[in-house]
C-alpha cells in the first residue's frame, strides 16, 4: 500500500530550487516539489508527498488530521516512514 503523507517545509534548497528539506514525523528528506507552482511554498508550510514528490500544499489542520489518521492505521504508515527513512534524492 502507498499512502500520501504530509510534511513541513523546513528549507528550499537554494542551489535545487525544485528540491526543499521536508520534515515528516521526525524525519527529514529532499522532496521534489517541480510539480508545485514555483515559488508557492515556503518554510513552515505542509504539502502532501507521495514517492518524493509534493503533490499539493496542504493546510496544517488538514496535515494534522492526516497523520491523526496515518498513525491510528498502524503498520501501513510505519512502512512508509521507514521507506522515507531509507530513500534518499541524488543530488547532482
């Protein structure tokens, strides 16, 4: 199963500016965030990932619920945070 799964913004990296550190229940990872519109998120906002890349910026309510939700389902969701934990995007 592959789930969404929200993030905060913690930096948009300067010298990939399709790329931002994202912060997701602890752990941090490069996300690709080309599909969003440029320059539409910042530090501090949420967005929803799936398979590294920001599919849309969320709201930190919706955020909050989602992972209320991810984290009530159990193993599905530790899954995936140990799958973030275990990728990484190649810099170039």
């Amino acid at each position: 199963m592959c789930l969404g799964i929200p993030g905060e913004i913690v930096e948009v990296l300067s010298d990939r500016p399709d790329l931002a550190m994202v912060d997701v229940s602890g752990v941090k990872r490069a996300i690709n965030i080309g599909l969003l519109e440029h320059g539409s998120v910042v530090p501090g906002d949420w967005i929803l990932i799936h398979v590294g890349f920001a599919l849309s910026k969320i709201d930190e309510m919706e955020a909050k619920a989602a992972l209320d939700f991810l984290e009530s389902i159990g193993q599905a969701y530790e899954d995936e945070i140990a799958a973030l934990r275990d990728s990484m995007i190649e810099e170039e």
